[in-house]
C-alpha cells in the first residue's frame, strides 16, 4: 500500500484527532474518509452537482436544505 506523508498544522491535527476520537477511529481512516468524501464531491462537480446539508424531520421523513458546501 502506498504511504504519503503530511505536514499539518497545528489546529488541522487537533481537528484531526478530535474526529477520529470522536468516531473511534484512527487518524489514517479519518483521512480516508475525508479523502472519500472529497472523491464524491469532485465527481458530482463535475455532473453540475454540488454538496448540501440538509435536516432530515424524523417523523415525515422529509428533508430540508439547510446549506451547501462550497469550496471543495
């Protein structure tokens, strides 16, 4: 498996740890996801798609657009 090495600052290795302690994972598959979900915002970019946040109501199941994610 290829290895990459990374230069981090400090406030992106706190949020880095924070995360992976939060889900019970390593830092690596913390990076793995977030690579992943880059993936799948690049590929819907290009479909002229973008990210959103949205708020699922827990009775009728509908969902909400709250945001969407720019930048990625």
């Amino acid at each position: 498996m290829p290895r990459l090495t990374l230069d981090l600052s400090d406030e992106v290795n706190k949020e880095l740890d924070r995360i992976a302690k939060a889900n019970c994972i390593s830092k690596a598959e913390a990076m793995r996801r977030a690579f992943a979900l880059l993936a799948v915002a690049e590929s819907e970019k290009k479909r002229g798609n973008s990210l959103g946040i949205v708020r699922e109501d827990p009775n009728s199941h509908h969902l909400e657009a709250l945001g969407r994610v720019v930048g990625v």
